[in-house]
C-alpha cells in the first residue's frame, strides 16, 4: 500500500534517520518493507535476519538463536534505531 493510502505524506522524519535497522524475516512483507526503507531512508543501514537467508541467520523457534542474532547486530554493527520483525512467526 503506498504511502500516500496510509495517511503518510513522501517525505517525513524517517528520511533523516541514520543508524541500524533490522528487519527479521527477509520473506516477502520483510522484503518489500527492506525495499521501500532503502528507497525512503537512505542513511539508515539496513540488515535482514531469516533462517536460511539474510545478512544474520536467525531460527525464531530457539530462544538462543534469537538472543544471539540481537547480541550479534549489536556487537558488529551497532545501536540499532528500529527491529522490525516481519516472520509472521509471533
């Protein structure tokens, strides 16, 4: 749904944002979402985490994958500004 349809106008404070963000769930929402962040924020670095795919590998049915893909974002990349998880796995 474009921006426009969801009440957003094109340009907002999001396209100034700088940092890490992490989209969980490089699938198809997570990756139309990772598509439109890059496009609309471009000094935000953008990394992905999935199971088989992604910058980071992540299994959300362990508890320790999923506290070591956080750990590992922190340590090599940084603060991250926003975790989007996108799995459709709650």
């Amino acid at each position: 749904m474009p921006a426009s349809e969801m009440g957003m106008a094109s340009a907002g404070p999001w396209t100034e944002w700088q940092g890490e963000a992490l989209i969980i769930g490089p699938g198809g929402s997570g990756a139309a979402l990772t598509a439109e962040l890059a496009r609309r924020t471009p000094c935000l670095r953008l990394l992905t985490a999935g199971r088989h795919r992604g910058d980071l590998r992540v299994d959300l049915e362990r508890e320790d994958s999923v506290v070591a893909v956080g750990f590992d974002a922190r340590q090599r990349r940084g603060v991250l500004r926003v975790v989007l998880v996108c799995s459709g796995w709650l």
